[in-house]
C-alpha cells in the first residue's frame, strides 16, 4: 500500500509504503531514524527495478540496489538506495 503526501515545499513528495511487515518505508525531510531489517526491502527494490526498466529500460546497463537497505540484517533508514547505470545519457529526459 502506497500513501503520497504532498509536502510544504510544492516540489518535495513524500511516499510512505507499507510493507508486508507493518512497517512504513520512507521519512519525513529532516528525520533521521534506523529501523530492524526487513526481509521486504530486497522485494521492493525488485519491484522497483522492474518498474524503472519497463519505463527507461532500453537505457540502462544494470540497477543495483545500494545502500543499508540492502544489507540483510543490518539496521537502516527506511529508504531504499538504487544505482542506476545508463548506456547513453541523452533520451531518457523524455521521462
């Protein structure tokens, strides 16, 4: 389940999903806050890889998740880091 809300700053988003666990991924701007691993965080990076090359897929070389996230068992901010690497940088502005 994803929850969108808009915040003060009209270009700042900031989008809560709950995942399998009850736990809620993301922050608000400013909080810094560490968590229990979850086992969902590498389902929803694959989620989100799938998602991104569906969309700008023909210009990426690969997506790694990156980041605490993708260390299991570690504590981390509810956020999950991606890197992204792109064949050619021009096109995909399009998006």
């Amino acid at each position: 389940m994803c929850n969108f809300k808009k915040l003060k700053d009209k270009n700042s988003l900031k989008i809560n999903v709950l995942v399998g666990s009850g736990q809620m991924l993301g922050l608000n701007k400013g909080e810094v806050k560490l968590v229990e691993h979850s086992a969902d965080w590498k389902k929803l990076f694959h989620k989100e890889k799938e998602l991104l090359n569906g969309v700008i897929g023909e210009y990426v070389l690969d997506i790694q998740h990156i980041g605490s996230t993708a260390v299991d068992g570690l504590e981390a901010k509810p956020v999950i880091d991606m890197a992204v690497g792109l064949e050619k940088i021009g096109g995909y502005w399009k998006y």
